[in-house]
C-alpha cells in the first residue's frame, strides 16, 4: 500500500490536475484507515483486555449481575451476588447466598472466572477471601461495586480493571 502510495505521489508530481486528485483521494484512505486503526486500538486497549469476561454473553451476564445488585450498590440490602464462566466461556445462572456481606457460590470444575457484587460500603478491592478463592480456584476472581471493577488473580495479586458505568442498558468499564 506505501509503494503504491508513493508512486502515486510521483506521477502527480508530473502528470498533473487528474492524477494528483487520485493521490490524495489515496492518502484520505490511508489516514481514515490509520484513524481508524487508533481507533480501534484504543477501543481495545480502553475495554476491560479481560479474555475470561470479555465475550458479549459473559457481558450481558454482567449487567444482570449489576442489576441484580442494584439495591445492595444503594445501601438497601448487603446482599452479594455472583456468576462463574463455565469451561466453554458461557456465563452460568446468577446466585445469591441472601446472607449478608457473604456469598457461596457454585463453582464448578473447568470454570473460567467468578464475577461477584461488592455491595455499598464494603471494600470495591477483592478481601483476602477473595484472593484466596482465586488461588484456590485458579480463576481470576471479579469484584463488581457500583462504580469499580477489580479482579484477584490465581497469582495471588489483585488489580483494577476499571471504572464501571451502565448506559443504555449496557455495562461500560473503561480504564
Ligand atoms: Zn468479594
């Protein structure tokens, strides 16, 4: 593509009106495609870069759980909820232990990842249970707060991933 560019610049520099038209109709391509190259790189860079919650189901999945969690996100109930991505990547049923500040889930062999709520005035960061079950799971486990996404990780370690946000029905986490 750079050649062909380049050797449309040179003939425009000798032929004329016609040809150097064509040349910058063919450098608008390639600065809309490098625009949109940067676009996309940062559109991926600024999504979660998470592979085990990234895919649309596991994303849908997610906005239930934070509607599920929508009352505990105001301080009306204490209750956490929760969801694991089973071996195929699909996100499995949303569950809730209904006891406060605590939540036993069903994880199942070959489970991805576990998502669960931290509700209004717990820690959004994961606690050390929470870091324990990722090491004792070998997923990484995701704490979703109203505003927060963190993630314990098999390692040990735990990160931010994001800033959390609903609109239009969608769950937005951006770095
Ligand atoms: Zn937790």
């Amino acid at each position: 593509m750079c050649d062909e560019l380049h050797s449309l610049r040179l003939r425009a520099e000798t032929e004329g009106d016609t040809v150097n038209k064509k040349a910058s109709f063919s450098t608008d391509v390639v600065v809309g495609a490098l625009a949109l190259f940067l676009f996309l790189a940062c559109y991926a860079n600024c999504q979660t870069a998470e592979p085990a919650i990234g895919s649309p189901a596991v994303q849908a999945q997610m906005y239930r759980l934070y509607s599920a969690a929508a009352a505990s996100y105001f301080g009306q109930t204490s209750v956490e909820f929760s969801f694991t991505v089973d071996a195929a990547g699909s996100p499995r049923e949303i569950t809730s232990s209904n006891e406060r500040d605590t939540n036993h889930l069903l994880f199942y062999p070959g489970d991805r990842a576990i998502v669960h709520t931290h509700p209004k005035g717990t820690d959004p960061r994961p606690s050390d249970g929470d870091i324990a079950t990722a090491k004792k799971c070998g997923v990484p486990n995701y704490e979703l707060s109203v505003s927060e996404l963190w993630v314990a990780t098999p390692d040990g370690k735990y990160h931010r991933v994001g800033s959390v946000r609903v609109k239009h029905g969608v769950l937005e986490v951006t770095k």
